[in-house]
C-alpha cells in the first residue's frame, strides 16, 4: 500500500510540467526573501522541497551558493531547465544526507506542509542539524481552515490527491519549540526561524 508520501511525491511527479508553468512567479515569495538575506549571515542556503525551481531564481540572482533538494524526480527535472549554478539533488526530508552544520540558511516554502503532524518536529530537528550555529531558516505553512490534515482531492489538477498538514499559528510554534528553534519573525504563518 502507498504511503501519504509515496503518493503526495507520485502526484508530483505526474503533475510537474503543469504545475511547474503555472506556479513559476519568481517574485511569489519576494517580500519574505529580501528579509531571509537581512537575516541570513553567508551565503550556503539549501531550499527544502525546491519544487521546480521558482525560489532558486531568486538564490541565484542574489548570489548564494545554493542546493535544492526535492523528492519528486519530475519536479526536479522541471528545476534543471530554471537552475544554472545551483545544484539539485533527488532527496526527502527524512533523509537529508548532508554533514552537521553544512549550511547558512534554509529555505522552506509551502514544503514542510507535506509532513504529517507528528512527524514534523523530528524532520525540524533533522534540518537544524545540517545548519550552521545561529543559522536562519524560512518556514512556509498553510494555515489550518476547515480540515487539520490529509489527503485532500484538488479538481484544478484533474483530481489528483496530495497529503497536507494545516497548523494554526499556536500549533505550529509549538512544533518549533518541539524542534528547539527559536522564532525570530512571522508573517502570517511563515516564519524565521534561527538555529
């Protein structure tokens, strides 16, 4: 039987060129990125859940040595023909296969939504252990409305289901307690986060 995952990075994968030529406004995240580079002291970043690519854009302009990492191998086949510097790596979030204290920053925008709730303080734990000491990270949720996690059924793809987790905004600073990350600033539920 397929996993929550398995099937959220499935769906990825067959919707990837679709979503990749609607979802790529690179100044979709602008405001949130300029205050990531006020915060973030050097330049090693890596994006967790790249997608195909609209974030590294910004990365690369700005100059940053940058690394995306996603699951779906569709998704980051659509990020190769965006990413020119960075590098792009075929890897989830339970597993992230880098040395302790590897990078500056983190950048995670409307990923960590795809973690199942009692799972998402361990994989916060896991991404600070690859972040240098008062490292900064971008954390991007959506905000819990009608339902507070699942497999939720899109029309706008033909149907197709991926799993998501919606916090509110006490919830989700509780889950970064959990992870011993201190919250440096939020706009909506989006968050700064340090090391």
């Amino acid at each position: 039987m397929e996993t929550i995952t398995e099937k959220t990075i499935k769906t990825y994968d067959e919707i990837a060129k679709h979503f990749s030529d609607t979802h790529f406004d690179s100044i979709f995240w602008q405001k949130e990125f300029k205050i990531f580079q006020k915060l973030i002291k050097g330049n090693k970043v890596i994006d967790i859940g790249c997608g195909a690519g609209r974030d590294a854009v910004l990365f690369e302009k700005a100059g940053f040595d940058y690394t995306g990492i996603d699951a779906s191998s569709g998704m980051l086949k659509e990020a190769k023909k965006r990413v020119k510097k960075g590098k792009l790596i075929l890897m989830d979030f339970y597993n992230l296969k880098f040395p302790p204290e590897t990078f500056d920053g983190f950048w995670a925008a409307a990923s960590i939504l795809h973690i199942p709730k009692h799972r998402a303080a361990k994989v916060l734990r896991n991404i600070i252990k690859i972040i240098k000491p008062n490292g900064v990270g971008f954390i991007s949720v959506k905000e819990k409305q009608s339902i507070n996690e699942g497999i939720i059924k899109e029309n706008k793809y033909g149907g197709i289901q991926r799993y998501f987790a919606f916090y509110t905004q006490k919830e989700f600073e509780k889950k970064l307690k959990e992870a011993t990350l201190k919250e440096s600033n939020t706009n909506w539920l989006c968050y700064f986060v340090r090391k």
